[in-house]
C-alpha cells in the first residue's frame, strides 16, 4: 500500500441492527418443538395457493397477465415447496420441488410447460384429497414418478 491510499473498513449495518452473539440453545429446542408439533390444519392454506396458482393459469392462457407471469407462477408452487414439509406434508415439498426446478431449468412457460404446472396442480389436489402426507403411500410415489417422467420427457424432446 502506498502512503496515499488506506484501507478503508465499511460498517457492519446488519450486525449493528441485530445485535452480536447467537441463540439460546433453549431458544433453538423450542422453536424446533413448535415446528415438529405444530397442529396447524394445513389444508385451508394449501388449499388457497393451489387457488392463487389456477388464477395465474388462467390469467396466462387469457393473456390478461399484467405482470411477470414466471414470478406470478413460481410464487405459489415456491410456497407450496416451502411449507409442506413444515407442515408435515412433506410429499408436497417433494413434488413441488420437482416441478419448481424443472420450470426453473427450462426457464420458459409454452403450453407443454402449462400442461405439466396443471398436471401438478391437480397432484396436490389430490394429495391434499387423499391425506396423502409423505411418499409412504403407493398413489404418492406414483403422482411423484409420473410428474417427474413428464418433466424428463420435456427436456428430452426440448433439448433442454
């Protein structure tokens, strides 16, 4: 370094906001009995994101999206990824990862996309209909499988 220039720190912002140390080691077991015990009916809330995610379908096929139609999309199946295992349905993680990754991989939303998202989408319903909770149960590792069988056959005859 030259005597001329100097190193300048920047300041912590979030540090200073939050405070320093970490959590209680009670806190933390807490937090994770709530989540393992919570009785939450998570149906309602599923329930309201596959409606949210008909919306968005319908609005694109009718060209009356007047926003990102791939965030529009993403959100309820991203929120259906990341809430189903919290409540304990983890088979709706599981298929909604599958279909997530694959719309993000191929980053394009034609009508075989749409005809996989609503293939999906009546998977959860499904499920949700079933009280399929996790992939324990045969019909859930097939809607998995045959959801994941059309995501492949897509890349392959896509090149994608």
């Amino acid at each position: 370094m030259s005597d001329s220039s100097k190193l300048v720190k920047p300041d912590n912002t979030l540090k200073k906001k939050v405070g320093h140390g970490g959590f209680k080691d009670s806190d933390l077991v807490r937090a994770q009995s709530m989540i393992e015990n919570n009785k939450i009916d998570f149906k309602p809330i599923a329930q309201d994101l596959i409606a949210e995610l008909s919306q968005v379908l319908d609005d694109i096929k009718g060209a009356n999206i007047k926003q990102d139609a791939f965030g529009s999309l993403m959100y309820p199946m991203m929120q259906l990824r990341a809430q189903g295992a919290l409540f304990h349905y983890p088979i709706i993680t599981t298929i909604s990862d599958i279909v997530v990754d694959f719309i993000d991989g191929v980053g394009v939303l034609d009508a075989k996309v749409l005809e996989i998202v609503v293939a999906y989408k009546k998977s959860v319903t499904a499920i949700l209909t079933l009280g399929i909770k996790d992939l324990s149960a045969k019909a859930g590792q097939q809607l998995c499988s045959e959801l994941k069988a059309a995501c492949e056959r897509y890349k392959k005859a896509n090149g994608a």
